[in-house]
C-alpha cells in the first residue's frame, strides 16, 4: 500500500518536475503582466513565452511539447484577453518554424542563437500583426507588436540564461533517474 | 538502421515530411485555429471559462500586484524628489489659483441651485460606486485591459465607467464573482458617446491602440478649439453625464483626445453605478439588483432606483436640458 503511495509521489513530482519549462513560463506570463508601470508605461513588458518557446524548441523540444505551446497560449489569451486561440496560434507557428530550422541553430554561440531569435521574433510579429488585423478585421496598428518584439529581443539573453539553468538541472535529474 | 536513415531523409523533403514528423504540433495548430475561429465566431463562447479563470487568478495577480504597487510607488518617489523645488513652487502656485476659483466656484453654485429651483429641474440620481484596485496590466500590443479585484459580489457589472482621481479609465467588459475587465480607452475596441465642453458638440471617442483615442462622428462642419475638455454624455445610458475625459490634443490631423489618465498609473479606482434615467433600447435587466444591493447602506441612493416606473415619469424633463443646450450650436 505504501509502496504504491510512495511511486505515485514520485511519479507526481516527476511529472511536476519535467513541467518545470512549462510552470515557469506561465510564472513569468503572471508577472509580466503586475501593474509596475516600469519606465512609466513607456516600455511595453517583454513577452517571455516567446523567449521560452524558441528556447525550448532549439535546446529540449521534448520539454516543451506542442500541448505545454498550446497551454502557453491560451494562458496569454485569458491573461490578456485576446481572443482564445490567438496567441496559441501564433506561439505553435513559431514553435514549428523554429523547429524545422533547428538544425541551423544548434552547436551555435550565443551570439548566434540571439540573432536567430531576433529574425524569429520579427517573423512572429509579422504573423501576430496580420493574424491581429484579420481576428479584428480592421488593419491593427503594426508600432506596439515590434516594439515588443524589440523588447523580447533585448531581454533575451538574461531570460535565456535562466532557461538554461533549468534546462542544465532537468538534464542532471534524467541521468540521476 | 536504414529505417533510421530513410526516416532522417524524410525529414529533408520539405514542410510536409515536417508536418508528418510533428503530427502533434500539426494537430494542435489545427485545434488552435479552430478555436480561434470559433471564438471570433460566437464572441461569448468563452466568456464563462474567461470569467472563472480571472476569479482563480485573482488572488495570485493580488498578491504579485502588492510588491510591484510598491515598487511603483517607490520609482515615482524617487523621480520626484528631483523635482521637489520645482514642484512645490508649482503647487504654491496652483494653491492660489485655486483658492479664488473656490470662491467662485461656491458662488456659482448657489446662483444653479437658485435657477434650479426657479425652474424645477428635477433632481439628479446620485451615483453610487464601488473602490476597486488594479491588480494586472493586462496591455498588450493587441488589447488595453486592466484587471481588478471586484466583481459581482460588489456589485459589478458589464458596462459600467471605471474612473481614477483624474478621470474616465474605461468601461468593465467582464465581471467574474470578484474580479472585474475594465477596457481602456486606448484600446481599439473601445467606442464611448462623448461631448465636447463648450461648444456642447457630441462625437463618438474611439481608442486604436495608441495613446491619444480619435474623435469620430463629429458633426460635419463643426470646429474644435485644441485644449477643450472631452467628457461623457449619458447618451446610450451607460455613463453619467460629466465625468471628465481629456482635452483636445494639439496639432493632429484627426481630432485626437490627450487622455486625462495615465493607464500605467491607475492604482485604486472608483467603478460608478450609474442607472440611466431612461429605458435605452435593452439595457440589460440585471446591473439594476446589483447596483441597488451595495447602496443600501447609503442613505436614500437605494430607494430612489429601486421603483421602475418613476425615473420612467422623470425622463421627458430629464432629457429636455440636454436637448436644449444642444440647440443653440
């Protein structure tokens, strides 16, 4: 009886652990979106589950499957109050695009890797803006979705850093199991 | 090992050999689009999820919001301790300027109350509200929300002006049980019946995600003085009448409204229930319960909007000063 409580704790904290990519996004999503009003309003706050979506799909797809994109998005849209399915969309069509390019990005530097969110980041604001201007039917003003692409791509190289802390003790705690 | 390589080679053939490798990722775009579609089909499919995920959420933004209030707080401190001379030198100023407008003000006042009861206007509904606090800044580049942390228990519901000490904030999209949407005026889906002080004109004040919302509807062939003030109208029995807006912004081809809120800087608001005098097309049945249960404890607020059928009575002379004062332009 004990035995069985016992692997279905392990079992729980595994599964728990392994989401680590997924809960601390959705952390950073919650933040983000406190009321700081940091440099007054002018600076819009980064989107980070974009940073975490590249991320992932480059250094440990399998970390951040297609349905922890998906739940990413739909996070965003109800924090947001887009409408559901707009950021998910949009999140799983970077997740693909870099995907298929993986092959470019890894064994790279820093640099590099930076640079490549840069594109794909622009990339993803291009589809926001047009998947924006046809969800509102209107032509949405494109400043606000490359400032914050801008800022995405600004912060990414600390936000990365934290990604790869996690990505480095996930790895440890696989070889350990 | 040669089903490994034929597998890798697959992978070299293009999007759909990718799709084939990611049937997953594939299967998920397709239900995200679906729901996409879905929900810009039937705008309420979602609203009962949005609701009760915005109750859960509450308590966490709640707690995130208390540090980053604080943190506000202090970086607006420290900014202003630079200014402190400047400041002080300002507000002595305006402290004068103020006190004759005070005298002038109370003057005013009785000479209305005399022509009031020289012309038996009827009395005006006060508006009762609710204090609320924003607990999440929910700005992104598509929408301009903010989270608050009342919702019907207090009271709250669709439709309703949200204002801070400087003005009109926006209006409450969603209410959950004790979490409230407010849609900004900067954001694109916001429309609100405006009219411009002094020259009595009404336009319709249409934000398009940037900071200044744009004037539209304005009546054809109708001037506008930059630095007039924009305030509400309760055309369309949604807002009280007066509630101050913003001015008009100077040097735009589109008249444009420099807003007299700072949205990154609304902390504590006011959410005003207010009950049009009149019957508005299908005004929704339910916020009248709802804004009568926490005026009780307010001395004679409940009783003047419990009974339907008086402000009914009320409303051809409620309406005929409006009217009136639109004539002369």
């Amino acid at each position: 009886m004990f035995e069985y409580l016992q692997l279905a704790i392990l079992w729980l904290a595994r599964q728990v652990w392994f989401s680590m990519p997924l809960i601390a996004t959705v952390a950073a999503i919650l933040v983000t979106k406190a009321p700081a009003n940091l440099f007054y309003g002018l600076v819009p706050a980064p989107d980070i589950a974009l940073v975490s979506v590249f991320f992932w799909a480059i250094y440990g797809p399998a970390f951040l499957p297609a349905w922890a994109v998906f739940a990413l998005g739909l996070t965003q849209d109800f924090a947001t109050g887009t409408p559901i399915g707009f950021w998910a969309l949009i999140y799983l069509i970077a997740y693909g695009f870099t995907l298929s390019q993986r092959v470019f990005f890894i064994g790279r530097s820093g640099p590099g890797v930076w640079f490549g969110f840069a594109i794909v980041a622009a990339l993803t604001a291009v589809v926001a803006w047009l998947l924006g201007s046809i969800s509102y039917a209107r032509w949405v003003p494109p400043g606000p979705v490359f400032v914050q692409a801008a800022v995405s791509v600004l912060v990414y190289p600390l936000v990365s850093r934290v990604f790869l802390l996690i990505r480095r003790t996930l790895t440890t705690a696989r070889e350990a199991i | 090992m040669a089903w490994d390589r034929r597998r890798r080679r697959a992978s070299e053939k293009g999007p759909w050999a990718f799709i084939a490798h990611n049937l997953s990722l594939a299967a998920f775009v397709v239900l995200a689009l679906s729901v996409l579609v879905i929900a810009r089909a039937q705008d309420t499919v979602f609203d009962d999820a949005r609701e009760a995920l915005n109750d859960a959420g509450a308590p966490i933004m709640e707690a995130l919001a208390e540090p980053a209030v604080q943190f506000k707080r202090w970086s607006e401190g420290v900014g202003s301790l630079f200014t402190l001379y400047e400041e002080n030198q300002k507000l002595r100023e305006e402290n004068l300027r103020l006190r004759t407008a005070q005298t002038e003000l109370a003057e005013l006042q009785r000479k209305v109350q005399r022509y009031e009861e020289l012309l038996k206007t009827p009395e005006e509904a006060p508006v009762t509200s609710v204090a609320a606090r924003v607990i999440a800044d929910a700005s992104g580049p598509f929408v301009h929300t903010v989270l608050l942390n009342a919702g019907r228990a207090q009271g709250i519901s669709k439709g309703q002006a949200v204002v801070d000490e400087r003005g009109l904030l926006g209006r409450v999209i969603a209410s959950g049980n004790r979490s409230a949407r407010v849609l900004l005026l900067t954001d694109l889906n916001s429309r609100i019946p405006v009219m411009i002080e002094g020259a009595n004109l009404k336009a319709i004040l249409a934000g398009d995600n940037s900071g200044r919302p744009v004037l539209e509807y304005l009546p054809p062939g109708s001037t506008i003085t930059a630095g007039a003030t924009v305030v509400t109208t309760p055309d369309g029995g949604v807002f009280p009448p007066g509630v101050p807006v913003g001015k008009i912004a100077v040097g735009s081809q589109v008249p444009r409204v420099e807003l007299f809120t700072i949205e990154g800087r609304a902390d504590f608001v006011r959410i005003l229930q207010y009950t049009a005098p009149v019957d508005v097309d299908d005004a929704a049945p339910e916020p009248l319960p709802g804004a009568v249960d926490p005026a009780k404890g307010k001395a004679g607020a409940a009783p003047a909007s419990v009974p339907a059928t008086p402000p009914q009575a009320a409303a051809p002379p409620r309406m005929t000063p409006v009217a009136a004062a639109r004539q002369p332009t």
